[in-house]
C-alpha cells in the first residue's frame, strides 16, 4: 500500500463499515436465513417468500430517504405496519421477540476479522475516536448483535449508526454529513474505511479521506479511495504516524 503519511496526518476520527470490514459475513446468505428466521415472528413462517418482499419494499423507503423528520426506524415500521395490517406497537413487538430469541441462531453465518479487535484497540491506544458507519437497514439491537459477533463490544465506539438514529442510508452523501454531525467533526479530520466501493467509498464527496478494503478476489480500486489495502497495512499506517492526533 502507498501510504502518503503526510497528507493526512490531520485525521483524528475513523469511521468503519461493520459487515465485510469488521465482520467475516457472506450478505446473501446471512440474509436468505434473517428472512426465514424472522417470518414467524411476524406470523408469516409459512409463506417467507412473501414476508422477504414486504419487508424489503419497506426498506427499500429506508434506502431512498434524503433526510426529513422520520428516523429511519420509523419510515420501516410505519411502512411495514401497513404492509402487513398490523399496529406499529405490534411490529415492534415482533422485531424485538426475534432480537431477544432469534438473532442469536444466525451468528454461526459470521467470524470475526482476526485483525480487527488489534487495529481498534491500537487506534484507541493511538487517540483517535472511532465510529462504526454501517448502513442503518437495521435496528440498533441487531447492529449491536454483529459488532459483539465481530469481537468488538469491548471497542468504545463514539457514534454507531443504526436506524434508530439516522435519516439517510449509504450510499447518499447525506448519510456521511449526518455522521459528522454526529461525533462534532469536520469531514476532513476523518478517515471512511469500508469494503463496498459502491456504499462506502462516496464519503469522498463530502471530502472524507477513504480507505478501501478489498474482499479476497476484489480487484477493483475505486477511483475516489485515498488508500486501497488490508486492515494490517491500516494497522501500520496508524504505527507510522509520528504523535497521535
């Protein structure tokens, strides 16, 4: 990795994607079992199919918000509520029956990163703030659930997104100006570490630096990452710097 050390010894705070960045997660599997597990909780174990495109069209609303007075938790549950005819309270009854009963069954579809607990604890160590910047699909129980899958819920985390607290979702470029706001930082004492080009790497357009971690086969490297490597060679980066920020 070329590691101009210089142009950005300025950054103070790093913001991390969680799944495929921190976590070991194949997406698409991990959710063909979410669907199935959840449906029953919603009545619907029956007929998955049919649970997986309500709920996804749902969040699809989720994905298209550009900010407003809803979170993004209640444009999901408001939406799905009429979806399925259900109250709202009901809806999230349903959710938190599967945080507390179900999640748990889908952690063997994870690991964690071995690299990754070392580079936070050393960033930590270093004095940087950390964030994890994941898309805010999903509520807070369930992004608190993988973090603790990825060995991480010892890492204090200054801001986490979930759906609970953000109005936009990745890849908008509203999603990263609300995560400044969040922690209180300019977007250019701040590092975006992620491994999905289309979803992460846009923080460069609020001036974000960006570090672009590569799934195993990935050969792309997107035009506005800053850094293209391994959370070892962003483990060295942070070594190379000469005095904490």
């Amino acid at each position: 990795m070329t590691t101009p050390l210089e142009r950005h010894r300025h950054i103070s705070t790093l913001l991390f994607d969680l799944d495929g960045t921190l976590l070991d997660i194949h997406m698409p599997s991990f959710l063909k079992a979410y669907f199935r597990a959840l449906a029953p909780c919603f009545g619907m174990g029956e007929d998955v199919p049919r649970f997986r495109e309500m709920l996804l069209d749902s969040v699809r609303l989720m994905l298209h918000a550009r900010g407003g007075e809803r979170t993004l938790d209640r444009i999901l549950v408001e939406d799905f509520a009429t979806r399925t005819g259900m109250a709202e309270e009901a809806v999230l009854t349903a959710f938190d029956t599967f945080h507390r009963e179900g999640l748990e069954t889908l952690r063997p579809l994870t690991r964690p990163f071995g690299a990754a607990k070392p580079l936070l604890e050393k960033a930590l160590a270093a004095g940087f703030t950390l964030a994890v910047a994941t898309n805010p699909v999903f509520l807070r129980r369930a992004v608190e659930s993988r973090i603790r899958w990825a060995g991480l819920e010892g890492i204090a985390f200054a801001f986490i997104s979930t759906a609970e607290n953000m109005r936009v979702c990745k890849p908008h470029p509203e999603y990263f100006t609300e995560v400044l706001a969040a922690l209180g930082r300019a977007p250019w004492e701040c590092m975006m570490i992620g491994d999905d080009p289309v979803k992460d790497m846009p923080a460069a357009l609020v001036g974000i630096a960006t570090f672009f971690v590569p799934s195993p086969g990935e050969r792309r490297h997107p035009e506005t990452a800053d850094y293209r490597g391994t959370l070892e060679d962003l483990s060295s980066w942070i070594d190379g710097r000469a005095t904490p920020p």
